[in-house]
C-alpha cells in the first residue's frame, strides 16, 4: 500500500493556529472548525508533509490512537479542509506526533455553524445601500 499524503484544500479552505489551536473554515459551506491538542498536532504534521500512514504508525501499539489518526486523516478529508496530493513535500523536521505520541488522545475536529449565514454572504453583491455593509437578502 502506497503512503497518501494531504494537503490545505486551498482556496475553498482558510485554517490559522490561534496558540495552538487551528481555526480552519470552509468557505464554500461557511462552517468552520476548531482543531485542538492531539488535532492540531496532526494537522501540523500533515501540513509539514507527513504522509497518514507515517502519523498512523507513530501511535506503535496503541491501536486507539491509529484509529482516531486515521479517521481524522479521512474527516479533514471529508469536510473539505484537506484533499490527497501526490505532491507532498519532504518534511524538514520529524513529526512531532512522534514526541507525543505515548500521551496523545484520539484526535477530535470540532465544527460549528452558528456563522455559516454571514460567512456564506456575498460582500460584493449583498451590500445593503443604506448601511454599506452585507446584508443577507430577505426571504419571502
């Protein structure tokens, strides 16, 4: 089985680390996400060129771990934060899954849709004349 390696799906996806909290959204659905501890770990080293199953065997024996790798590897997937490239580049440092690996709890993607409205606006064609700022079109 060949290594699969991902990347940022830019530009529908934007993410920033916040202190070690990543906030990635995905502009095409207005939903975004908080990605935390063992998360935002992963996601660095995913980001970094890490393949899945690089970061999936660093759990060694811990088979809880492998697993939550994995299916957050398919989640990031999944909800468009992240696609498959064959173009990943060589990691210029060592996974820091590595180093945590022993400690590390399975990794979780928050989401939230409580923006998705203002998010989803589009500010060069829903501007509201009076205020100059977007405004969602009435429904009715």
């Amino acid at each position: 089985m060949s290594a699969h390696y991902l990347e940022l799906a830019s530009p529908q996806c934007s993410a920033d680390d916040f202190d070690g909290e990543i906030v990635a959204i995905n502009l095409e659905t207005g939903i975004y996400y908080s990605i935390k501890d063992s998360g935002a770990v992963l996601w660095h080293d995913l980001t970094a060129g890490h393949s899945v199953e690089a970061l999936v065997e660093l759990a060694g024996e811990n088979i809880e771990l492998a697993a939550g790798i994995a299916r957050f590897a398919d989640e990031v997937v999944s909800c468009g934060l992240m696609r498959p490239t064959t173009e990943a580049p060589v990691p210029n440092e060592p996974a820091a899954t590595a180093a945590q690996a022993a400690t590390m709890s399975a990794p979780a993607l928050e989401s939230f849709g409580d923006m998705q409205d203002l998010l989803l606006l589009d500010p060069v064609h829903e501007v509201d004349e009076e205020m100059g700022w977007p405004k969602a079109q009435d429904q009715g």
